[in-house]
C-alpha cells in the first residue's frame, strides 16, 4: 500500500517546490499558475481514492498558508472539486483524450470563480471586475495551459495496472 501511495506523494512534493519556486517566477502580471489545483484534478482523474480527498485538503492548506487567500478556501474548494471530477470521470471516461482534459479545463475555470467569490465575499478583492477579469480567468486558463503540459506526463506516472481483458475482470455466472 506504502508503496502504491509513493508516486503520489513524490509528485505532491514536487508540485509543492513548483508552486513556491516557478510559479512566483512566471507570472504575468497578476496571473499566476497554480500547480497544486493542477496536480490534484490530475490526480482526481488518475487516481480516484479515499487518499485523493487528503492530498486535497493538504495541498488546499498549504496553498492557502502560503500566502495566497483566505485559510480554509482552497482546502474546501479541491475536496469538492476532487469529488466531484473523480466522479465525473468514472461516468464519463471513455479512453479517450478529450473527456479528461475537458473535464479538467470546467473544473478548473470553476475553482477559479468559486475561489473569486470567497475573495469577494471576504472583502479581499475590490469589485466582481477586479475577482473574475483580473484574477479567475487569467489564473485559470494559466492552469489550464499548465494542466494540458502536465496531463500526459502524470498519467504516463500515476497510472495505475489497467486489466487488458475484460473478461477476466467479471464474474461469470453459468
């Protein structure tokens, strides 16, 4: 179990450094990436588990203590969001790669604006304007950009042994 957890983890570390390290570095104006949303929708797609939901709340955390929001925000919103595109995903995956990376992009133009409304609703951005055109949309598609980049890469990673013969996988019943 340690041992299937173990990519995982590298790659929350990982993400981490990019997040304190690159991300400041690579800003544009007032957009910025932000690979710990990227890296848990990932793998929300990837590997959906009962782990999923910590790694959420811990990146969520460290996200916010950083410096960027609210406390408490980011944790709440990729819980949620992890909910629910892994759930999405189950329902929709097709072995295809336009469902996952679209999913991706809604789910992350959603954190962005559900993350704006906490920003205005605890009086940390000035107007709506200044919340959606100033900071969600450009962080979003920033991530978005960064969450296409990265898709294939942590999937080719964090996949898991996928059984190639559906008929070994079922039950059969004579």
């Amino acid at each position: 179990m340690r041992s299937a957890l173990l990519p995982v983890i590298v790659g929350a570390v990982i993400v981490t450094l990019l997040q304190i390290a690159l991300a400041p570095n690579i800003a544009l104006f007032s957009a910025m990436p932000n690979f710990m949303v990227v890296y848990v929708l990932i793998v929300a797609m990837v590997r959906p588990g009962a782990s999923l939901y910590v790694l959420a709340f811990v990146l969520g955390l460290l996200y916010d203590l950083f410096g960027y929001g609210p406390v408490g925000a980011m944790p709440f919103l990729l819980i949620l969001l992890s909910f629910i595109v892994s759930r999405a995903f189950a329902l929709l995956n097709n072995d295809t790669v336009f469902v996952p990376l679209a999913l991706f992009v809604a789910a992350d133009f959603l954190l962005e604006l559900l993350y704006a409304a906490f920003l205005l609703g605890l009086g940390m951005a000035d107007s709506v304007v200044d919340a959606l055109i100033y900071r969600a949309l450009p962080c979003a598609l920033y991530s978005t950009v960064a969450g296409l980049v990265l898709y294939p890469i942590a999937r080719h990673f964090l996949a898991t042994e996928v059984i190639s013969d559906v008929h070994t996988a079922t039950p059969r019943f004579r």
